[in-house]
C-alpha cells in the first residue's frame, strides 16, 4: 500500500466533469484506490464517494493505492490532477 499527496489545481476542484475523468482513470487500474481529505476517506472509483468530498482548488488530497499497479495508479492519478484534467 502506498500514498500520495497531491495539490488540486483546476478551477472547480474534483466536481462533476473532473471527477468524472478522474472515476474513469481511476477505474483502468486493478488496484484498490482511495481518496482521503481531512478525516474522511472514500472508494476512488465511486463518482458519489469522490463528489461527497466537496474538493475544491487549493485542497491537498491523499491518494492511496493498495494493489498490483499501485504505483502506476498513484502517478497516472496524480499526473491527471496536476495537468487540471486536461490529460
């Protein structure tokens, strides 16, 4: 299992279209993936889980991944928040 902190930097945060990128790049990995803001933590291949989070810009999430593409998914993940979903 591994983590990742990533800085959200598209102007609507993980909402409706960005987080649909995100569910679906999330779910071309065999691992378990999850998101965590502050104390809560949700599936990341579930659009509900990933939208309760309310993340906006500037918010630091946790990404971790548990699985046989881990580290793929953590950087495939993280290039696609970094890029503000333009991947």
């Amino acid at each position: 299992m591994i983590s990742r902190n990533v800085n959200i930097v598209n102007s609507v945060g993980l909402h409706a279209r960005p987080a649909t990128f995100f569910i679906q790049k999330a779910n071309s990995y065999k691992s378990s993936i999850w998101v965590e803001n502050e104390d809560r933590r949700v599936n990341a291949k579930s659009l509900l889980g990933v939208l309760s989070l309310g993340i906006v810009k500037g918010m630091t999430i946790t990404l971790i991944a548990d699985g046989p593409d881990e580290a793929d998914a953590l950087a495939g993940l993280a290039d696609l928040i970094l890029s503000g979903f333009q991947d």
